[in-house]
C-alpha cells in the first residue's frame, strides 16, 4: 500500500480541505451568510422552483468566490 492510498493519508487530505472551507466560510461576514445561500436554495428545490434554485446557487457562487479572493487562501 502507498502512502497515498492509505485511510490515514487520506483524512488528512480531507481535513486539510476542510479547514481551508472554514476559514472561507466562516470569514468576515460570519457563518450565517453562507447558511442563508444554502436556505435559499434548499427552500426554492423545496418549492420546485427551478429558475429559484439557479438564481440562488449562483449568488452562492458569487459569494463563495469573493470569500476566496478575500481570504486570498
């Protein structure tokens, strides 16, 4: 087994992700900006509004890639 397929290698790829997800998240306007996108997209797939749905995913985008050039990781 290599380094690269093992459980243990692995986890720490995934943990170092997700850190660098949380210092984007959760930077300067807080973690409640980013569940508000994500409510509204769960709320227009729940109304089975579709232009709803695409409309909000790409405000999400748009605040998820301004959040990356802010946070300059």
């Amino acid at each position: 087994m290599t380094s690269a397929s093992s459980p243990w290698f692995s986890s720490a790829i995934v943990e170092i992700g997700l850190r660098a997800r949380d210092r984007i998240a959760h930077s300067r306007e807080g973690w409640h900006t980013t569940v508000d996108h994500h409510a509204r997209i769960a709320d227009a797939v729940a109304r089975r509004a579709p232009d709803r749905a695409e409309e909000a995913t790409r405000t999400l985008l748009e605040h998820s890639a301004a959040s990356l050039e802010r946070s300059q990781i």
